[in-house]
C-alpha cells in the first residue's frame, strides 16, 4: 500500500477543489495558518489530521483570489480594468486610500481576508466590513478631511511654516512633533488633526496637541522636558553607560539593559529613564529602575541570569546551556525550535523564566517543562513530531498548498 505524504507547515490550504481521493493521499499537516473551502468541501477540511489551524473561511469556487504577502496599499486604480471582482488574502496591513470611492470598493472587492490592522477611511468602513471574510487585527478608521499625508511624519517648523492657518490634517501614519517647536505654532496652523498611528510630543507642546488631536490610534506619548530622545533599539552596557553624558533618557524603541550593569553605576549615571516600547532589565536592578522610571506606565521585563533574546528563527541546540553560567532568562519574539535531544530537565533546572510572544516548536515534554517557567503566554506551542524515515513521503513546508 502506498505511503500516505505528511507536510510540517502550510501557510494557505486551498481545499475549493478538494475530493476524498486527494485529501486521502496526505496523512498528517503540522501548521496551517490559512485554509479555505467551498460548502461543498467544507467537510474535507476535518478529514486532514492538522495540528494547528489558526483562521479558515469560505470562499467561492468562482472568485479570483490575489495573495500578497506585505503591506498593501489600495487605491483607486488598483480595481481598474477587473473582468470580475477580485478576492484579495493579505498577510500584513493593509491602508485604503482616501482617493478610494465606495462605488470602486463595492464593484471590484469581492472579498478580504487580511491577517494584521487595517486601515480605512470613515466613508469605505461599512462597504469594507460587508466585504471582509475575515481581518485578524483591528479596523482602524480616519476622517477625510480638507489635508491628508500618508506615511510618518515629522510635524517641524518648516512643516508648519507650509501650511495655512485653520488647516485639518489627516496623517495615516505616525506623527512626531520634536523639540524647538514655536509656543502657539502648531494651534496657530491646525484646527484639527488626525492620526492613525501613534503621536509623540514634547512637554512643551502637549497641551496644544490634545487641544486639535481628534483620534489617534496608537496613543499620544509626552517626552518630558529635559529628556534627549532615542530613536532606536538599544542595548545599555556598562561601557555605553559609562560614556553618557546626559542623565535623562527617552527611548522611543525597545530598550535592553545588560547583566553588566550594577545598580550603583545605574543609580549614578541615570536620573530619568522613559520608554515607549520595552525594557527589559536584569533583575538586580528593580530597585535602582524603579527610582527613575514610572514602571506603572512603562513595559518592564526583568530577567534573571543570563539574557536569551530570540527574535528571528532559531534552534536551540543542547550544546548552548554547556557554556552557561547559572540560568538564562528566554524572551521569545521570533521562532524558537528546540532541538529533540534537549532533555525536559535541562529546560527546567537552567531556565529561569521564560516569556512567550512567538512561536516555540517542542515536543509536549519539552513543552511541560517550559510551560512550569512561563511568565508571560502570549504566543504559541507548536509541536515537533517524529520524522518518516523515507523522506520522500515528507514535505518540510508549502506556502500554498491546493488539494
């Protein structure tokens, strides 16, 4: 009898022209993150043994479907010249342009199934949503008003020396208004702004922004005075530490501290510490942090022993806890697989903590022992099962598979 074919992971499952006989020929699919079917072939989809399934809709056998992997930004000729209406997947966010009218969306959308945020202007919304199949984030929507940027921007002097007075601004995209701005310039010039990301300001200029601010999706973050802004990730090592001259710090990215630093170093040299993202800080220095931080507003990882940071893919090899000294904390943004030969106890006796966002490939023993140091579970076991032997009856991973 032939060997039935198992696959590791498949990012889209097309079961629309599935049959028994070809859903028969695949014994096992680890991963899927997407499948679709028809009514017709509904049924088959619980007929494949899958591990994990994270979404799954019903599409038409007749639409005509556009995967596109990234951001997408549709506009108004993106419909043009469409013999049918057109089905778009989108893995990743996806921005409706304001030039974008109703009667386009309705005529050329025949479906959306987007996995990450969308953002919409308010009059496409309810033609939007009656479209969408399925969104895994948050529908963001933003007015039209008489000025719209699209992209981040920097709201300086020259900008606003730019525009008239009374304007009403839409930025889709973030906002960031530096220091040195005019008292008065930015009420002077802007009668109302919207913004879809996030906005940040200084002190000096904050009640002047909530004065014209209508909506913000991502939050108003106030520098305050006399802090020096960091726009970009950091590590803060003893010697980086040492060099600083400036005692107040604003770090608009994530911000690590090392296990070199000491608290009688940090309380000497750090006077004010804000951070719009993460820090994540040894344990040792929760009392000196806590001193130049309001840890009630900031995300504050402490970690104990060594700093285990993965944010890509990477396999953890039994080899690695041979050069540890101690424990190791685990943060885990990325894709972490364990290595089969990495016993439960090792995972349970040298990891201190361990704080889940991605995605962790282990088998259940190796996920019990992780699990008894879980701090934070925010993201996802998958499991690693035995391989076949002949491995040409195994498919390591498909980006699109069609039954």
């Amino acid at each position: 009898m032939e060997r039935r074919k198992t696959i590791g992971n498949v990012n889209i499952l097309d079961l629309r022209k599935a049959t028994e006989a070809s859903v028969g020929e695949y014994e096992a699919i680890g991963n899927v993150n997407m499948a679709f079917y028809t009514p017709e072939t509904a049924h088959l989809l619980h007929r494949l043994s899958i591990g994990n399934l994270n979404c799954s809709a019903e599409v038409s056998l007749d639409t005509d479907l556009e995967l596109i992997m990234g951001p997408l930004e549709i506009g108004s000729d993106h419909f043009a010249n469409l013999a049918a209406p057109l089905g778009l997947m989108v893995m990743g966010p996806v921005t409706l342009a304001p030039d974008l009218r109703p009667e386009d969306l309705e005529r050329g959308l025949a479906l959306a199934m987007v996995m990450g945020p969308v953002t919409v202007p308010e009059p496409l919304a309810a033609v939007f949503q009656s479209k969408a199949k399925l969104v895994m984030g948050p529908v963001r929507t933003y007015p039209i008003l008489d000025r719209i940027h699209k992209g981040n921007l920097t709201l300086d002097a020259a900008y606003l020396d730019g525009l008239s007075a009374g304007t009403e601004l839409v930025v889709v995209g973030s906002v960031t208004i530096p220091a040195g701005i005019q008292a008065g310039a930015v009420r002077r010039k802007l009668t109302k702004l919207h913004v879809t990301g996030s906005t940040t300001c200084f002190e000096e200029t904050a009640a002047e922004v909530h004065s014209i601010l209508t909506g913000t999706s991502g939050g108003v973050h106030v520098i305050p005075k006399g802090f020096r802004v960091i726009d970009r990730e950091v590590k803060l090592t003893r010697d980086l530490l040492e060099s600083l001259s400036e005692r107040k710090l604003y770090f608009t990215r994530v911000l690590v501290i090392d296990e070199d630093v000491d608290a009688p170093l940090f309380s000497q040299k750090i006077d004010g510490l804000a951070c719009v993202r993460t820090i994540i800080c040894p344990e040792s220095l929760k009392g000196a942090l806590a001193k130049v931080c309001d840890l009630l507003r900031t995300e504050v990882i402490f970690y104990e022993g060594s700093l285990w940071l993965i944010d890509g893919q990477t396999k953890l090899l039994p080899g690695r806890f041979d050069y540890l000294d101690g424990r190791a904390t685990l943060i885990v943004d990325g894709v972490l697989e364990v290595a089969p030969d990495v016993s439960p106890e090792t995972l349970a006796s040298r990891l201190a903590k361990v704080y889940l966002h991605g995605v962790i490939e282990c088998t259940p023993e190796q996920q019990a022992a992780i699990e008894s140091r879980l701090e934070v579970s925010e993201g996802a076991f998958q499991p690693v099962g035995e391989e076949p032997k002949e491995g040409k009856d195994r498919i390591g991973n498909a980006n699109v598979l069609t039954l």
